[in-house]
C-alpha cells in the first residue's frame, strides 16, 4: 500500500494553500513521488524513503547544490523553502521535499538527433565542472572540508561555462514531442514510449548497489563473480515452472563465464581521478521540454566518484538499442561535447571506459533482483542490458574509440 503523504501538516509548512488533488507517480526503485495541485498552483511532492538516501542533512545539502547550480544557469528544479527557511519537512519520521512542477517528458538516445546528443553530452559535462565550483561552498556551509577533486585534467576545468557554450552553442532541431507532464523526481511515472526498445537500462543508483563486498578501487573480483553465476544458475535450474525468462537467464549466465575466463586477466587497476558528480544521471532523471533540456532531477546519489564513469554509465543507458549494441555515432558526438565541456582528456575517457566495460561484465544486480529478491521491476530492462556486455566486449576498441576520437 502506498503511504499516504500528511498533506495537512506539509502544506501548512511550505504555506502551499490547500489540496486540491494528489496523486501518485508510478513508484520508482528508491523514492516516492506526488503529482500535486493546490489553491497556490502545481507541485511535486518527493517522499525521501530510501534509508540510504533519506538522512534530512544529507538531503539539505542536495538543495544548496542545486540552488548554487540553478544560480550557474544549470536546468534543475530547486526545492521551495518552508516557512522556517528550511528545504526538508520531517513530519512523522519522514522527509519530504516540496519543488516546483516542472512541464516536460523524457527522451531515449533513440529520441534524440547527433546535435541533441552533443548537447547532452556537453550538459552532463557542464553539470561536473560546476559541481566542482559549487560543492566547496556547499559543504564549507557544514564546516566540513570539501572533498574537491584533482585539478589533473588541466586549467580550464575550473572555469565556468554554460550549458550552450559547452555543448557548442549548436542549435537543436526538434525530436519527437514530448510526452505531456512528467514528475522531476527519478520515482516519476514511465513514459509512454521510451525509445525503440522502451527499457531505460540499469540506472546508477541500482547499479552501484550490486557489487556489495567489491573493492571498489579495482572493481569486481572474478573469483566471486564466478561463485555468484552458479548460485544464480542454482536459483535458475529450481524455478518453476520455467518460463523464458529462466533461459534466457541460463543462457546469458553461461554466456557471460565463458566471457570472464577468457578475460579475467583485464580487471583494471585503480580508478582514476575523482570529483563530485550527479550519482545517478539516465534518462528518467531529464526532462525535456521543447527539445532542450528542462531539468536534471534527483540527485540523491550525489557524491565524489571517478567523473568519467558517470558520463560512460549514462551513455550505456541512453543509447543502447534493442539487440545491447551502442549507437556509436551518437556515443562518439555525445563524449567530445562531454570532454570539451568537462576539460577531460582522452585518456581518463578511455581508462573509464575499461573500468564500466569490466562493472558491466561482472554485473547481475537484475538477476538478484528476480531471483534473490522477488522483484521483477527491473525485468523488461535485462534483455539490452545483458546483451550490451557482450557486444561491448566483442566490439571493445570501436566503443573506446567512441569516447576517445
């Protein structure tokens, strides 16, 4: 059963005026999300349930990062302010966070044209470079030192570019319109079409979750992800009744060990260098509007990560096609804007690329979800998914030339 949020008490916190309607967004993995309209106009309402991500301090100095963004002309949808100054309402045990409603729909790789992936590109680079401007400041307002990130990439990381200096100021024709008003949170409803394969793929935030008791540092130990292929090739043999699910599982199981003893001498070495990023960017977590983006939401995964691998794991998702191959072209114009903006070099592109590439191939998180857990969400997303592992590894050099030429 969905809790219902205590709009009585909220509403007199923000003095939002009073309900009208409230209803649910289609519940996402992590968080909960209301469509609400009252006599002072239209909101979303965000439920932070998520244990991980619903610590009220934690989820203020999300807010002062991306008010100081929205101030640096980067699209994002700042909280409102309650009558006590304060962005989160703790009411009852819970925290709530109160936005403005943001028009928009959400855009598949397959949605979007060459100069719309550059500007996508060049947006994620302009939202790390400024989050490196910004979260200094964010977390000097705690008294707490900023874990800023090395200056490695070169000097003009630090200078301040907006979103259409950094995508090349290119002007975007229009896609495929967009699909009506859509929840800026990542628990927002599913689109109606979400692409030509309408699977979004595995989202950061489920991701990072799946390798517990990996060292972070070097990634996935082969040793444990063979152990983990025949536990889960066990849970797959006592299903029943078997359906086609169980074998394409079996399949790719088998499939991917074959794939892992024949390169587990490639388990790459250190990350590289690191910087603030959004923890979580995919295509649920933009919304477009009239072709341009509107605004980057739920940043509850924000943190200090390899920068890098963000912007490969996006790419991952936004343009897979159906059979798990990359559209590489779109990849190849999507990465340069993303370099040029982020002041990354070829080679931490290319070190990034590895380090995904190896994630990806030691990664079961949707199989644990079906079979450890229950949970079938993540189902419609393993077929592309599971596929791009392999065709990543079959086609490795086209792909790292993508992000790198």
């Amino acid at each position: 059963m969905i809790h219902a949020p205590p709009l009585g008490a909220l509403l007199r916190q923000y003095a939002a005026g009073s309900a009208l309607t409230c209803d649910p967004v289609e519940q996402g993995l992590l968080n909960r999300g209301y469509r609400l309209r009252t006599t002072q106009g239209r909101y979303f309402l965000k439920h932070h349930f998520d244990p991980e991500t619903a610590d009220p301090a934690a989820i203020a100095r999300q807010h002062r990062a991306t008010q100081r963004l929205a101030d640096l002309g980067v699209p994002v949808a700042p909280p409102l302010a309650g009558t006590d100054g304060r962005t989160v309402a703790v009411v009852g045990g819970h925290a709530y966070a109160l936005h403005p409603w943001i028009d928009g729909g959400h855009r598949h790789g397959g949605q979007l044209t060459t100069a719309q992936c550059a500007r996508l590109g060049g947006l994620l680079g302009v939202v790390h470079a400024s989050l490196e401007r910004v979260m200094e400041r964010v977390m000097a307002t705690q008294g707490r030192p900023s874990a800023k990130p090395p200056t490695d990439a070169g000097p003009d990381r630090a200078r301040e570019r907006t979103p259409d200096e950094a995508a090349g100021a290119t002007d975007m024709p229009e896609g495929t319109p967009d699909r009506g008003q859509e929840a800026p949170d990542g628990a927002q409803e599913a689109p109606e079409d979400t692409g030509p394969t309408g699977n979004t793929g595995d989202t950061g935030k489920t991701a990072a979750r799946a390798h517990e008791g990996t060292d972070p540092a070097r990634g996935a130990d082969p040793a444990d992800t063979f152990a983990l292929i025949d536990r889960l090739l066990a849970r797959v043999r006592s299903h029943r009744p078997s359906d086609a699910f169980d074998e394409l599982a079996r399949h790719r199981l088998l499939e991917r060990r074959a794939l892992l003893e024949k390169h587990a001498d490639r388990r790459p070495p250190q990350g590289g260098s690191v910087g603030w990023v959004h923890g979580d960017f995919h295509p649920f977590n933009l919304l477009y509007r009239d072709g341009e983006p509107a605004a980057i939401v739920d940043w509850d995964r924000l943190g200090v990560h390899p920068r890098a691998e963000e912007a490969v794991r996006a790419a991952m998702i936004f343009f897979v096609r159906p059979v798990g191959a990359l559209d590489l072209a779109k990849v190849r114009a999507y990465a340069r804007a993303y370099r040029r903006a982020a002041g990354a070099g070829a080679a931490e592109l290319a070190a990034a690329v590895h380090r995904v590439w190896w994630e990806r191939l030691n990664d079961f998180w949707m199989l644990r979800w079906h079979y450890e857990r229950g949970d079938t969400r993540a189902d419609p997303q393993f077929p592309a998914a599971s596929a791009l592992a392999v065709w990543w590894t079959r086609e490795y050099d086209a792909v790292c030339e993508a992000f790198t030429g």
